[in-house]
C-alpha cells in the first residue's frame, strides 16, 4: 500500500511537471510568434480589385472565396448562388448553402430560396422570363408557391388602361399622356414618344429641338444626354398640359444653359421663352409681369434700360439700424429650393453656408448676413469632393424677408445678375452699363449633370461651379432711417473640363458688399481741396516772397519758380492731410457711432481717389522734408571766440636759438566743446521716435485699437477669435493709425514742452548757456542775407580759467554781481534773428572762400603747410571781422536792433530790407532752432505719419510699417548727422575728428 501510493504521488508529480511544461512551451511560442507576426501591416485590397468567385469580408478587409456552386453578389461584399441553384440557408458571406434545381424545375424563384418551372424560359440569372407586357406570377394571392410560374398579360383596354411596371411583377396605369393623345397605351405614329411622354402631332409644338449645352467660357457645346431625354417632354408637358413639375424642369434647362437666349436655336431657353409667349392669355403671379401662372419666374424681361428700374427705383420698406432699441441687423434671405426634375424640395434660409461652397463655422459662415459687415470668403476644392457633394444640381430662387409696419412677413425677389449669360451670343452683363444688363431669377451652385455624355451614369465630361458669387446692397441716398434697394447678387460661373478629378481643384469665393452713392462726398472733397488748395497756394506765395528778401534778390527768375514749387508741395502736402484725415475720421466716427444706418463705408475700388490723395501727401511732404534737410546741412556758421590772451610768454625761436616774447595761446578745447554740442542738439526732437512708434504699435495690435478698422458696425476692441473677422477698409485703417499718431505726438510735444524742458532738460537753453560760459557766439547764415546770432559773450571777460575763479564768477552771477549776458547792456536777450546788408555778405564771402579752402585757385596753394596757414589766418581774419561786426566798429556796416511786428512773426517774414544797416531782430523763442530737427518737429511728425500710413496701405500690416518708419528715422538722422558733421568742420575749420 505504501509503495503503491507513493508510486501514485511520483505520477501525479511527474504529469503536473509535464503540464507545467508543456503550458509555458506553448507561452513562449505564442509570445515568439506574436513577436514575429505583429508587424501591423497587411495588404491593401478593394471590393472590384475581387474576383467574380470571391467576395470583400467586411471584417477582415479582405478577398474570400465563395463556397461551392456560388458566385460574388452584385455589391461584392457576399456571396450568391450560381443560376440554376437555390438557397437552403443564407447567414451572409461565404455561409450560404447551395442545392441544384431538378431538372423539371429549373428556374429560381426571385427570392432565390425557390425552384419553380418558368413558361417562357430562363434569363441569364436562372430567372422566369415574362414577354413584354407581362407580368410574372410565382405565387398565388396567399403567398403559396405555384408549381409552374405563369405570365399574366395587363388589361390595356379602355376600361383599365394597365401596363406592366418597369420590375415586371405589376400591372400600372398607363402614362396619361399616352391615354390622352391615342386612347391606348401605345404611342404609335403619327403621334410623338419623347420623355416617356406622348404627344399629338397636329400641334405646333416647333419640331426642331437643340439638346446641346452651351460653355461660353470654353467656348465648345456638348449633346447632353440629359437635355436629349428631357428637354423636349418637359418642354411640352409644360405647354400642352401646363404641368408644374415638367415647366420647373423646363427652367431648370434654361438656368443650367446660363439663361442664354439665341433667337436661331430652339434651346432650352428658346423654349422656355416660346412657352411663356404662347401662355400670354395666362394670369400673372403675384402682379409680376414676368412671372407667368403654371411658370417659373426666370427673368426681368429683356428690355434695355430695365435693370436700373428695378435696381434702383423702389426701395425696400423696411429700415435697419445698427444701435437703440429698433436694431435690425440681420439680412433674411430665404430660398425656394427645387430638384433637377422640377419638385419642390422646400423653403430654407441662407444660413448655415447654403450658398457658401467654403467650409466653416456656422458662425462665420454666418457672418455673411449681418447687416453693414462686409464679408469675404475664399477658398479651393477638389473637383473630386464637389463631385461627391454635388451629384445632380439643386435650384434656388432666392428672397429677402421683411417685416411690414403692420408686422406682417413679407419677401423681396433677389435679382441676379449672371455673368455667363449670353444674348445672341453676346456677354451682356459683363457690360460695365447697367443699362445693357439682362436680370434674372434662379440660380444653382453645381452642375454636373447636363456635362453628361451618351450615358447619365457616367462621370460628367464637364461640369460648371459658381466660383464667384457676390451680394451687393445699395442704401437709398439721403437716407437717415437706414432704406436699402433690392439686394443684387452677382454670380460668375467656372466651366471645368473634367480630366483629372483628384488632382483637379477650383478657386470659389462668396462677398457681401455694402455701397452707397459717394457722389456728394467726392463733391464735398473736391471744395474743400479747392478752397485750401488756393490757401496753400496764398501761403507758398508769402513764403517765397519772405525768401526772396532774405536772400537780397528782388529778380524772379527759374530759382525763384523751383522755390515757390518746393513751398507749394509741402503746402499742398498739409492741405492732403487735412482732407484725409478729416474724411478718414468723417467715416469712423459716422459708420461706427450711428444708430439708424445713414451712411455705409466706401467699397475697395471707391477708395483709390482717398489713396490717391494719401499718396500724394507723402510724396510732397517728403519733397518737402528732402528740402529741409539738405537746407539745414548747407547754412553757413561760425564760432566766435571772444577770449583774448592772458598775457605774454617768452617763446623759443626755431632756427635762431634764442628767445622772444609772445602772447599766450587762446585755447582752442572751449570751440570744440561748443561745436560739438552743437552737432549733438542738430537732429535732438520734441518726441522720442522709438517711444513714438512703439506706443502707437502698442495701441493698435494689443488694446486693439485696429479692430475699428474692420468693416462692420461694431466699435468693440476686441473680438472673438472664433467669429469672422470682416476685411479692413483701407480709410478706417488711414483714420485710426493717423488719429493715434498725431494725438501720440502732440501728447509728447505737450508734455516735453511742459514738464521735461522745465523740470528734466532742456537742450536749446542749454546750449545758449554753454555758449556764454564758453564765451563763444554762434553766428549762423541760414539765407544769403538771413540768419541767426546766439550771443554768448561772457560776462567775466574770460573763461579759460580754473575751476575756483569759474565757481567764483558763476557766484557773482547768480547775486546779480555782474551786468548781465544780453548783447545789449542790462537785458538778458542773448538770441537774435539777422537781417544783414549786402556789403556785410560780400565781406563776409571774400573772408570765407579763404577759410573754407576749396574755393581759392589751386596754384595758390603751394603746400598744404601754406594751405593750412591761410585757413588759420583766414580763421582769426573772420573771427576778428565779426567780433568787430557784433562790437559796432565798422560803421559803414553797422547794425541796429529792433523787436518784430506781430504780422511780421506770423507771416515768417520780415518787411523792412537792411539796406545799408543791418538789423538784429530780438528773439526770445530761439528760432535758430529751425535749421535744427527741433525746430521743424511739425513737418518730421507729419512725415513719419504719413511714411507709417502709406506703408500700411500697401502692405495692410501695422508692424512692417512701424518697424520700416522707424528703419528710416534712423537712417536719415545718421545721414543729417554725417552730413551736418563735414559741413560744420568745412566752415568752423574745427576738425571733424572732434565730433561726435
């Protein structure tokens, strides 16, 4: 027993060990072969790419073998018995049991679960085979299976008037045309069979029908097998029995023809237009009297001069408006919408993208019919897709509606002006005169059923998309209680030769465009540029006159005419920005502010006259500004030094060995200083240009100040990103951008001028200051007679000292120890403008041409040691010259000083001509300032604003302008800078390597 059992517990042991084996031999094979196999990836097969005996497993993705005796179905994704067969059981696929037929029976019920014996043989599937006029019989009038299938012939006497249907398996009534024309249902001869329609031959139906349809755009014609088989039926279905279905079929020909009309063909809307003159004894609808009872409404008629009437004479009665409690800001168009044959499908609104080929949100799509927001959509499909969504054409006639003032709904028709339309041949609405235009009704997006060839099944050879279509709305002039006319949409049709269609794609795009009469604003425009225009010309006239003085020329000649032009230009320049802006900020405020819609935006191509205008203001202004510059960098200046020698000093003499006295040098350190601060204040402005640019980038992209730009009604700075975001209009971006400029930059002015001259830094005194602690003067020659003096004799008699005598002086100074730095004794007027007499310049001129170096005949100068030296001397020869000038020691050139008239200051000119005086005019605004960049801070404001604008305009990109505005400050202040450095050493002789 104890060996036995433990014999017993071996084997269990040994068998448990083996399964354990054997279970973890099978994981590691399975997990080796998942490791192998698991590539995720097979091949790729398609239901046609299966072979007649095989069928798609919907599972599995791929081609399986029928069983025995079956064959694949007709959508290849099962499988059925072979003709002579029947089914024992069908669970789908391959699991299908099949039995042959005995020889007595050998046809196959229609279900295919039957054998029955046929009367009149089999068809190719196994199935009875009735003659025509017959109907087959398998089973009796409870279902029960009948041992012999029977052909039961219809009854089409007069009494029943049955025909067999197109399955074959029940009797119908015969088409009523066919009872109607022969009593019978048998079209025979003489009658006519077209459509499956018959009709009498003793009418005068116009036997010649052309089954063609026409693509102007390719300029080619195809017989469409769709016209062939309907055209004529539906044609006269329309006009003997006044069918509805068969004259909405009929206008639906004519719309897929583009509405063209040829008197010398019988084309589709040939017949429309035969029917709707021989139906003249019927009742119009709806008193239209283009809409004819029984017919559709397909055109406006085809007189010259109509399209305007209906255009432009009745206003819609319903108003709209974009604020208060009365708001109203959604267009209602709806759509009468019918099927190719002629149903009506059903009435249906615009939203949700019915017109608009674009995918997108439902709320951008939209955005197409808010009131007052212009709307732009584009985009490119595949010809492949529009094939797909697209099978046969759907028909639109389209409506606006409105509520009445007793609160009752109403609709408006929708004119459509189609550009493919062709009237005798001739592409009417492509004429830029109305006049000439040709309205009509019913529209389609997609037609890609009358391209069809020989066969409606197959894919079309052409087909025709509407690829630009646009709806304009024109608001009533004078309007103030927001009247419109009847909306027009304008519809151009792209015919696509279908080659390709994966591969082939089409551009489309749907607007909405709002306009109004912008002849009373071009008036208003033209006056005042008139008005102002002359202003201008008044002021450039004043300031040549003022030039022609300082110069001290009384001779009009060419230069005098190029003067006044470059005047006139920076003038004109003022006068263009006045307008624009003015008109820019005319359209912001009146479109975004108002409440009943009185006035709507200007349209793109109504906008070129305001660029134009915007183009011209900166050409000039930057003539103008070119002018400036090149004037600020030719004036000719000098630094008077009025420090005097400090004593003598004994000097070595070369050559001689010995010594001698002489007096001490006068330092030429206090010069360059002052030079060199005059160099610095030459471009320093009322504004910080960056602080400038970025501040108005600022304003415009993140508070969003560009969003008032857009063209719609709301004022609101931000918008929703998920909503449609309307085109900009190109003054609302001119208005906004200017309006922030110029409040930025008087902001700036007014604040520098207020708070940072007085409290932080004021460069313009300083430098008058610096100019009398250096005891140097300035005199500048801006004109050949004109200029300006700044004072800056020191008070100290010197100003070469040390630290402990200057803080002494300065001491004294601010006690009112000393008299005080005005050029004339006890004032503190240090700044002057200066008229000089003629002698004074041409002594002035003679000293120059020897400073200057370059204008002395070269045989002269015999080395530069001697060039040099006759420059010192030339240097100290000027230096004492004016010095003695501004001490009155030359009598025959003496000066006088004297305050300005109040006219004289506001014209800019001076009335009295230093004849044989000159005069100094007192000046405590530091005008020598104008030969400065601060001085002329208006025209470089106004220059960079327009620079900005016209960038922008071009580009329609805020950042490129700011960043390329702020490109070329620079760059014209480094070349102000260059230049105005090698002029300032050309004429002061102070080396230009002390000049920073």
């Amino acid at each position: 027993m104890v060996t036995g059992g433990g014999g017993a517990r071996v084997a269990m042991a040994a068998s448990y060990t083996l399964a354990i084996a054997a279970v973890t031999a099978y994981l590691l094979l399975v997990s080796l072969h998942v490791s192998q196999a698991q590539t995720f990836s097979f091949p790729f097969r398609q239901p046609e790419t299966c072979g007649h005996n095989q069928y798609f497993d919907i599972s599995s993705l791929s081609c399986v073998r029928c069983g025995a005796n079956q064959r694949q179905d007709a959508q290849g994704t099962s499988c059925v018995c072979l003709p002579g067969f029947q089914m024992i059981s069908n669970n789908g696929g391959a699991d299908i049991i099949c039995k042959k037929c005995p020889e007595d029976r050998k046809g196959v019920t229609k279900d295919g679960w039957n054998c029955i014996s046929c009367p009149s043989g089999l068809t190719a599937e196994g199935k009875c085979h009735c003659p025509t006029g017959h109907i087959l019989m398998e089973r009796d009038i409870k279902g029960a299976l009948l041992s012999q299938a029977t052909c039961q012939l219809c009854d089409e006497n007069e009494d029943s008037f049955t025909v067999a249907n197109a399955v074959g398996n029940r009797c119908v009534r015969c088409e009523p045309t066919f009872i109607n024309t022969s009593k019978s249902c048998v079209c025979s001869e003489p009658n006519i069979l077209t459509g499956g329609l018959c009709f009498s031959s003793t009418g005068n139906f116009p036997p010649r029908v052309i089954s063609a349809t026409r693509y102007g755009e390719l300029g080619m014609s195809l017989t469409s097998e769709w016209f062939t088989k309907y055209l004529q039926s539906s044609a006269a279905a329309c006009w003997v029995y006044a069918n509805l279905t068969s004259c909405q079929a009929l206008g639906n020909m004519c719309v897929m023809n583009m509405n063209s009309y040829d008197s010398a063909t019988f084309d589709a809307c040939r017949l429309f237009r035969f029917v709707f003159e021989n139906t003249a004894g019927l009742r119009t609808v709806h008193s239209v009297s283009f809409w004819r009872q029984n017919l559709p409404w397909l055109f406006y008629g085809d007189q010259l001069g109509l399209a305007p009437q209906v255009l432009s004479t009745t206003p819609l009665p319903t108003n709209f408006s974009f604020k208060g409690p009365n708001q109203d800001t959604k267009l209602k168009f709806v759509a009468a919408s019918y099927d190719v044959r002629g149903n009506f499908l059903k009435w249906q609104t615009l939203e949700g993208g019915v017109l608009q080929l674009c995918p997108d949100t439902e709320m951008r799509l939209n955005a197409a019919y808010s009131f007052g927001t212009t709307y732009q959509q584009n985009c490119e499909i595949s010809i492949s897709k529009i094939l797909t969504d697209f099978p046969t054409p759907v028909f639109y006639d389209l409506y606006l509606e409105y509520t009445s003032e007793n609160q009752h709904q109403y609709i408006w028709a929708v004119p459509v002006l189609n550009l493919n339309l062709q009237y005798n041949k001739m592409f009417v609405n492509q004429d830029s005169n109305s006049g000439k235009w040709l309205l009509t009704r019913r529209i389609f997006l997609v037609d890609a059923l009358s391209g069809r060839e020989n066969d409606l099944g197959n894919q079309p050879r052409l087909i025709r998309i509407a690829t630009q279509i646009s709806v304009s709305i024109r608001l009533v002039p004078s309007t103030k209680n927001g009247n419109i006319f009847p909306p027009l949409m304008t519809l151009g049709y792209s015919d696509i030769d279908i080659k390709d269609p994966n591969s082939q794609s089409v551009k489309v795009s749907f607007s909405v465009k709002y306009e109004m009469n912008q002849e009373e604003a071009r008036i208003q425009t033209d006056i005042a540029l008139g008005v102002l225009g002359g202003l201008a010309v008044l002021s450039s006239l004043l300031k040549t006159a003022g030039w022609k003085r300082r110069i001290g020329s009384p001779v009009i000649d060419l230069q005098t005419v190029m003067k006044f032009l470059v005047y006139y230009a920076g003038d004109l320049a003022n006068v263009f920005l006045i307008i624009t802006v003015g008109t820019g900020l005319y359209w912001l405020i009146f479109f975004k502010a108002q409440k009943s819609v009185s006035v709507l935006l200007p349209m793109p191509a109504q906008e070129e006259r305001f660029v134009t205008y915007v183009g011209c203001a900166f050409a000039l202004k930057a003539l103008q500004f070119l002018h400036k510059l090149i004037s600020q960098i030719t004036i000719d200046i000098f630094f008077i030094d009025w420090e005097r020698p400090k004593g003598k000093v004994l000097k070595a003499v070369e050559g001689e060995g010995g010594v001698r006295s002489a007096t001490v040098p006068v330092s030429i350190w206090r010069t360059y200083f002052v030079a060199n601060e005059w160099n610095e204040i030459q471009t320093v402005r009322k504004i910080n240009p960056l602080f400038q640019v970025l501040t108005v980038l600022f304003f415009l992209e993140v508070v969003g100040f560009k969003n008032l730009a857009l063209m719609d009604p709301s004022s609101s700075l931000s918008r929703d990103p998920l909503s449609y975001i309307a085109p900009s209009s190109r003054i609302l971006r001119y208005a906004v951008s200017a309006a922030l400029w110029l409040v930025i930059g008087i902001i700036q002015i007014v604040f520098f001028a207020i708070f940072y001259e007085r409290f932080i830094e004021d460069k313009i005194r300083q430098f008058v200051d610096l100019c009398c602690m250096s005891n140097i003067s300035v005199f500048l020659l801006s004109h050949r007679c004109f200029g300006y003096y700044i004072h800056g004799r020191s008070v100290h008699g010197h100003a070469d000292t040390n630290m402990e005598e200057m803080n002494m002086n300065l001491k004294r100074e601010a006690e009112n120890l000393c008299s005080q730095r005005g050029l004339v004794p006890n004032t503190e007027g240090q700044t002057f403008q200066v008229a000089i007499s003629s002698q004074m310049r041409q002594h002035y001129d003679r000293i120059h041409e020897t400073l200057t170096r370059k204008n002395g005949p070269a045989r002269l100068l015999s080395s530069s040691a001697t060039t040099f030296e006759q420059s010192i001397k030339a240097y100290h020869t000027m230096n004492k010259f004016l010095g003695s000038f501004i001490d009155h020691v030359h009598k025959e050139m003496d000066y006088f000083i004297k305050d300005k008239l109040l006219l004289e200051r506001i014209l800019g000119m001076e009335f009295m001509e230093p004849m044989e005086k000159s005069i100094f005019y007192n000046d405590e605004v530091y005008s020598f300032s104008s030969v400065l960049y601060y001085g002329n801070e208006a025209t470089l404001l106004i220059y960079d604003l327009l620079f900005f604008c016209v960038v922008d305009l071009a580009c329609q990109n805020f950042i490129l302008a700011a960043f390329l505005t702020y490109l070329q400050q620079e760059i014209f202040r480094f070349i102000r800078n260059i230049v105005g450095q090698k002029n300032l050493a050309s004429k002061t002789l102070v080396d230009q390597r002390f000049l920073i």
